[in-house]
C-alpha cells in the first residue's frame, strides 16, 4: 500500500496556479508577433518536456 503525499499535492498545485496564469500571459504578448500555429507547438512541446519525466517517475 502506498503513502498519501498531501503536501505534495499542495505544492503542485500551488505551482500550477502560479505557472498557468504566467505561460497564458506570455502566449498573449508573444502571439501578437509569432504565428498562432508555432506558438502551440511550442507550448505543447514545452508541457510535454515537463510533464513527461513527472509521469515517468511516479
């Protein structure tokens, strides 16, 4: 049986609500200037290259 982490659930989402807000206001700036279509790809690529080692792990 495993152990219940709570604080680090507390932790992720405390650094999703802060990290979210950011990525969708630096898409607002940078999309006046980059294509629509290269700025997703980025930003999914970038999700995926942080996301990927996290489910990796656990």
């Amino acid at each position: 049986m495993t152990q219940d982490k709570p604080l680090l659930g507390v932790f992720l989402m405390l650094g999703f609500c802060v990290v979210a807000p950011m990525g969708d206001a630096i898409a607002k700036i940078i999309g006046q200037s980059v294509p629509l279509g290269e700025l997703l790809l980025v930003r999914f690529a970038v999700q995926a290259i942080i996301l990927i080692p996290v489910v990796w792990f656990t």
